[in-house]
C-alpha cells in the first residue's frame, strides 16, 4: 500500500509542475553570453583611453580602427598647454580626393582620421598654432572579397570633394568610393538598407543581426565614422529598407507587425532617447491587400513597402509599395489616404478618387519603384524600376526591352492632375535595366543621383528577377550623377548594391568617447502556453550533428539554429524548478517573392531546411536548462542559459 501511495504522488508532481525528474551524469554546461557590440567597443575604449597622458603634439596617439569596425578610420590623440583649434588634412591622389577638417577649440584633442586608403602608408598633417605635424599611419589591405569599380567617369571640375557611401545588396561592403573609384571608408561587419546622416552628423544604418529572415533586421544602430556606437534602437518588429529624421528628431522606421502574419506594411515611429514607439501605421487598415497585384505580389507581402518620407509642408508621410506599384501619400495626424500614384488598373472603384489624371506628352507610370521622395517644391522623385510596365499580363514588355530611370513627377492634389517634368536612365535601354532595389537622390536643383542597383545578366540575356533567385552569368550597378542633365560623374561595380547617398566625409559631428546606449526592446516571444511533460529525456548529444543544432546566447536573448525536414515538429523547453516556457519553432521555406537584398536565400525545393529560432529575454529571468522536443521525443540539451 505504502508503495502504491508513494508511486502516486510521483505522478501527481510529475504532472502538477515541470520538475525535472530525470537527471543525467552529464555536465549541464552554461552558454557563454556573446557581448554586444556596444559592450565589445567600450571594453576597446576602456583600454585607449587608459593611457593618454603623456602625448602631445609632436608624439601624438594614433589608434587605427579604434572601435574594431571601420579600418579605414583612425583616432589622434594629445594635449596642449594652452587651448588650441587645431586642422587635419588626409593626403589623397589630387585635390578632390584630400580632405581637410577644422576641429573645435580644446587643449585636449581627440581627432578621428577618416578617408584613409588601404593597403597604405597613409600621410596626416596636423596644424596648430602656427605648427604642422605629419603622421603616417599604415593600413591594411582590404578583403580579398572587396569589390572594386569597373569604370569611374568623373569631370572634376563640376564636382566637390564629397564621397558615394554605398550599401550592399548581394556581395559588398557598406563603403564609401571617392570620386577616383578609390576606397576612403568601409565597415568590416554587415550592415545593410539605407544610409543616412542625421542632423547631428551621425550615420543611421540597419543593425547587424537578423531578427527574422530573410533580411529583417533587429533594428537599427546611430554611429560615427569610427564605427562607435552611440545609440543601438530595437524593435519588436524590426527594420528594413528605409528610416526616415523627423522635424522633432525621433525615426520613422519601415518595421513589420509580425502578428499579422503579413510584412512590409507597418510603420512605426520612436523616441530617439528611450526607444518607445510612439506612433504606428498600419497599411492593412489603410489600403486594400488584394487590389492591383503586381508579378512579386504575394498574399504575406502584399505592399512591400520600401520608402519612408515624411513632408513637413502638409504634415504627411509617403510610402512605396512595390508589390501594388504604388506610392501611397498619407495624412500623419489621421493616417487617412490622401493619394496615391499608379496605375488605377483593378483597383477598387472607392479608391479611384485617389488616383491622379495624367497629363502632358508620352506620360509613364512607374513599376515596382524605389526610393520615392518630396522635394522642396512638392514634386515626388522616384527610381521607376520598370518591372513589366502593365498589369495586363499580355502586355508586359520583357527585360531585354526594358529600362529604369529615375522621373520627377509634378502633382496637383486640387484637380487630381500628374505630369511628368524630369527623367533619365529610359534613353540607357536594358543596360541601365534594374528590376529591384535601386535609388535617387535630391542633391540642388537640377542635380540629382540615379542609382540603377539591381542589373543583372542570366545566361546571356537582361534578367527580369533579383539575383537571390538565380544563378546569374553578372552583376553590375550603375550610378549617375546628373547636373543640368549633364553626366558629371558615373560609377559601375560588378555587384548589386541596394543604396547610394553622396556625403562628405567630415561634418557637424562631434566625437564623444562614452559607452553607447540600447534602447527600445524586440518584445516578448510568444509561447506556445502549454507545459510538456518531462519524464525521461534522451541525451541531445546524438541529435546536435544530425540535425545541425546550435545555440548562442546574446546579450538579450537565446538564438537556436538547425536544419530539419518540412514534416518535422520542433519545439524549445526552458525548464527550472518554478516555471517553464515552450517555443514552437516553425519549419517553413517560404519564399520571399521579391527580396531586395538576397541574403540568406536558400533553395526553397529543397528537402531540409535552415531555420532560426530567437527568443527575447523580456519576461524571462534565472537560469533555464535547455531541452528540445523533435517529433515526439525530448531532449536533454545539457545545456542552460541564465537571463538576467
């Protein structure tokens, strides 16, 4: 009877809490934690800046790549007596290609070194107080995987000293070129979207980890030229494409709802200091997901938003949706529609009032375009990828006789009128043909940048699809600088590049050492709400080769990784003797229809499939052993990661 008793209570805790009842010999061993970025550079600050006492002028301290990220950078340090205003100048090729900054007024100088070359002994000048001090500084080589321009026209005369900072799309580097072609700056770590200078003289640029595939990313990171880190933003739902300074200095960010089970149609708006959203806008209470479907349109990524724009004049933000080939004005107070610019094909009769009426000569539509800006005097400037140039199936015109360019549309929101009044790239042909990414930029009037990122070759022939989908014979991607319609420089490299903003090395920023700031969170990672009885687990060392698993703890949460087959049912278990929280981990090769980069594409046929799991530390604290549920049968990982 005694046993009978016994053996019942057993069961009555086993069921009642996830107690482990089973123990192994085995060694549970922690994962170490993979610091952040932010971490890792205030470990490299700590230490420069651990000895600057005794340099001065004529024995300066010179750190290249100070913060680990940006070779091609470098920090002077020294001090003296008295205060001092002093001046650098980086030698170059020509005029052109040597830049010179004046810094502030201090008698302690910490002076970052931008636009060095590679693989060079690069010559610095310091002038101060009537004294010049030369430096040389040594750099390395770039990668061996660093792509390098193909042509480069440039008539000097017509131009300034500003480089072209470039992100990638395929292979590449987020760099900067000068106007020779040269390399003057690059990150060594993977940032993609856009790149932009905020009004503090910051670069603001995509983060460097993946919060969802195939290109989502966690967020996005305000840096130097250096590479520092000063503020790390996260979002629940991420970033992607684009980013845009508000009047009041908080970000409109192109992010996703990920709940919705759709992407690419949500934006939100942060608080530059502490990261909270303040303001959404959800495309899908907006539009219709269903009207107008271009080739790429998929019921997930129905919009495909790749453009933020807010227009102070009238209070407004325009969108660019690729999969309706659409741009979408609207009101940010009320976030109603104002207008939209397309082609009205098969759009519902109630939205036609939003379209406008074209007028003038040989008038075009743009297609799946990018990039889609206000300029000062309210036109809307736009890359027209081109992709078919119909909604009528039996139209479309083919890539080989097909174009891109960049057009400047004048619109008339009181008669609903359109008109075209500035384009280029259609006399180019299929040469200058791009069918995804790409850019334009507003520089004065009538000086403009056409960036046709996305072109292509497959066997033999102008492709119609982005590079990620095939295997492509070239690549290339072409960027013009246009004054009074006038080529004032052109540069092609044999890559895809997804971006291009012309800017000068040096600005209002000012160098501020100090430990950089995360803010905002990725949210909670939904559980699957039910607690899985753990009796007697198998070891999980006999499946981590099979199934290729991997764990990594970051600083804000657990990453698993593992390649399965389509019909295989995954789950993650973080058990401890209070609580226990179960992730179902989903095994899908979706593919994405019009991916405007094409990283982390896999074979979408394929049998086995690469998936990631992250799980965000919010609501998770103390140490959770790690098990794994795969097809009915759990394991023990012998593994735990502790959230602090």
């Amino acid at each position: 009877m005694k046993k009978i008793m016994k053996f019942s209570l057993f069961i009555f805790l086993a069921f009642a809490c996830p107690i482990l009842i089973y123990y192994t010999a085995l060694k549970i061993e922690d994962l170490e934690e993979i610091p952040s970025l932010i971490t890792t550079q205030a470990s490299l600050e700590e230490k420069f800046l651990s000895d600057i006492d005794d340099y001065s002028i004529d024995n300066p301290k010179v750190i290249l790549n100070p913060y680990g990220i940006s070779p091609l950078s470098a920090l002077v340090i020294f001090k003296t007596n008295d205060l001092a205003t002093p001046t650098v100048t980086i030698r170059g090729k020509d005029e052109l290609s040597t830049y010179e900054h004046t810094f502030t007024q201090d008698n302690f100088h910490m002076l970052p070194i931008y636009g060095l070359y590679a693989d060079s002994e690069n010559e610095v000048i310091i002038s101060i107080n009537g004294k010049e001090k030369t430096i040389k500084i040594k750099t390395d080589p770039l990668p061996e995987d660093f792509i390098l321009p193909t042509k480069v026209t440039a008539k000097k005369e017509k131009l300034n000293d500003d480089l072209y900072f470039f992100t990638p799309s395929s292979q590449g580097y987020t760099c900067a070129y000068d106007v020779n072609g040269d390399v003057r700056w690059y990150l060594n770590d993977y940032f993609i979207w856009d790149i932009k200078r905020l009004n503090n003289g910051h670069l603001i640029l995509s983060s460097n980890r993946l919060i969802n595939k195939p290109y989502y990313m966690t967020g996005l990171m305000e840096m130097d030229l250096l590479g520092k880190v000063y503020y790390e933003y996260n979002l629940p739902g991420g970033y992607h494409h684009d980013v845009y300074e508000m009047p009041n200095n908080n970000l409109l960010i192109a992010s996703d709802n990920f709940d919705s089970g759709t992407v690419e149609d949500y934006i939100v708006e942060i608080d530059r200091t502490s990261g909270e959203i303040v303001k959404t806008f959800d495309l899908t209470e907006i539009l219709p997901t269903e009207a107008s479907k271009s080739e790429n349109w998929v019921e997930y990524d129905w919009f495909h938003n790749n453009a933020v724009w807010y227009d102070e004049k009238t209070n407004s933000v325009t969108l660019s949706g690729r999969h309706q080939d659409a741009v979408i004005n609207i009101d940010y107070k009320s976030g109603s529609l104002n207008w939209i610019i397309g082609d009205a094909t098969n759009w519902p009769d109630d939205y036609q009032k939003y379209f406008f009426t074209p007028i003038g000569d040989n008038f075009e539509w743009q297609w799946s375009q990018h990039a889609s800006m206000v300029l000062p005097n309210g036109n809307i400037f736009l890359f027209d990828n081109g992709n078919n140039r119909s909604k009528i199936k039996e139209n479309y015109v083919n890539a080989e006789n097909n174009y891109s360019r960049g057009v400047i549309y004048k619109i008339n929101t009181a008669d609903m009128t359109i008109e075209t009044v500035w384009q280029y790239g259609k006399n180019r042909g299929s040469d200058y043909y791009s069918p995804y990414i790409s850019d334009v930029d507003y520089l004065d009037e009538n000086h403009y940048i056409v960036h046709s990122g996305g072109h292509n070759v497959v066997d033999g022939k102008v492709s119609n699809n982005p590079a990620g989908f095939v295997k492509v014979d070239s690549l290339n991607s072409i960027t013009t600088e246009l004054l009074d319609d006038e080529i004032i420089f052109e540069i092609e490299l044999p890559t895809n590049n997804y971006r291009v903003q012309k800017m000068n090395l040096y600005s209002k920023e000012i160098y501020s050492p100090g430990r950089g700031k995360i803010v905002g969170n990725m949210g909670i990672t939904k559980t699957d709400g039910n607690r899985k009885l753990i009796l007697f687990p198998k070891n999980g060392d006999e499946i981590i080769e099979k199934y290729d698993i991997k764990f990594t703890k970051e600083y804000d949460r657990l990453s698993f990784e593992g390649t399965f087959k389509k019909e295989d049912k995954v789950s993650i278990i973080l058990n401890r003797m209070s609580s226990q929280k179960n992730y179902d981990v989903i095994i899908s090769n979706k593919p994405y229809a019009a991916m405007c980069v094409d990283l982390f594409n896999q074979d979408s046929n394929s049998d086995e499939i690469n998936v990631t799991k992250y799980i965000n530390d919010l609501g998770l604290h103390d140490r959770y052993e790690i098990y794994l549920k795969i097809n009915g049968t759990i394991y023990k990982m012998n593994k735990a990661v502790t959230f602090n």
